[in-house]
C-alpha cells in the first residue's frame, strides 16, 4: 500500500509541471496583416504560385505537401509488412493589395500545440512533493 502511494502521489505531482497551450493559427496569421509583400517573401521564400485577387491586387500561394506513412506489421512466416501512405497539401494564401500590403491570409494550416515547463509552479510542486514523501515516511515509516 505504501508502495502504491508513493508511486501514484509521485505521478500526480510530476505530471503538473507541464502545462499544455494551444496557439491558434488565426493568431499568428493576424500578425501579417499590413505587412508588405516584401517582409512576407523575405520571410516564407519564393511563392509556389501568384494569382490575381479580382481586386487589382494579388495572391502569394505557399503550398507544401506532406506524407506520412502507416506501418502494419503482419506477423506471418514471411514477415510481410504492408504500409499506408497518406498525402496532405497544407497551403497558406496571403492578399496583397494594390498597394502591397497584406489584407487578408488564409490557411489550412493546424493550430500548434506546445508543451511548456511552468518554472514557479515545478519549484512548489517539488516542495509539496518532498513535503508529502516526509509526511508518509514519518506516518508510515514506524510500522
């Protein structure tokens, strides 16, 4: 039972030292409004195409392919495996005006996940960790 304890009370406080944010890809687009045309080439590289607007301006296409590959293991005497290929055109479109500026983007692009350390809050999670494990070994230490 001790052992058990220990063990869960260890996880449970570890695991709170992280936190997880999510950073919406509207943000980070946002960012670019009013930006020029040259700052977003300086940035992202050559366009894969440029297309008209319909407004007197133009469309910088950044398009990117991405595979991944699934593997299955079929455990036969043969040892064949078999494996899936998946193909996704990620794309982000920035409106330039007449002008040169950036007036409006848009993407397929997924929001990005981070896994970040809360400093202040592993400092007390150690504290209170250590606090416990002393509390448990003067509790329980004597039988």
């Amino acid at each position: 039972m001790k052992k058990f304890l220990a063990i869960t009370t260890s996880i449970m406080f570890l695991n709170s030292c992280y936190t997880y944010t999510t950073i919406p890809i509207s943000k980070t687009m946002d960012t670019w409004k009013g930006a020029t045309e040259h700052q977003i080439i300086l940035t992202f590289g050559a366009p894969s195409s440029t297309t008209s607007d319909g407004a007197g301006g133009k469309i910088l296409v950044y398009s990117q392919e991405q595979s991944i590959t699934y593997y299955n293991r079929l455990y036969t005497n043969s040892g064949i495996t078999s494996s899936n290929t998946y193909k996704d055109n990620l794309f982000m479109q920035f409106f330039i005006d007449s002008t040169g500026i950036v007036y409006n983007w848009k993407t397929n692009y997924p929001d990005k996940v981070i896994k970040k350390s809360d400093t202040k809050k592993t400092d007390i999670v150690i504290g209170s960790f250590s606090a416990i494990i002393l509390i448990i070994v003067l509790v329980f230490g004597s039988q």
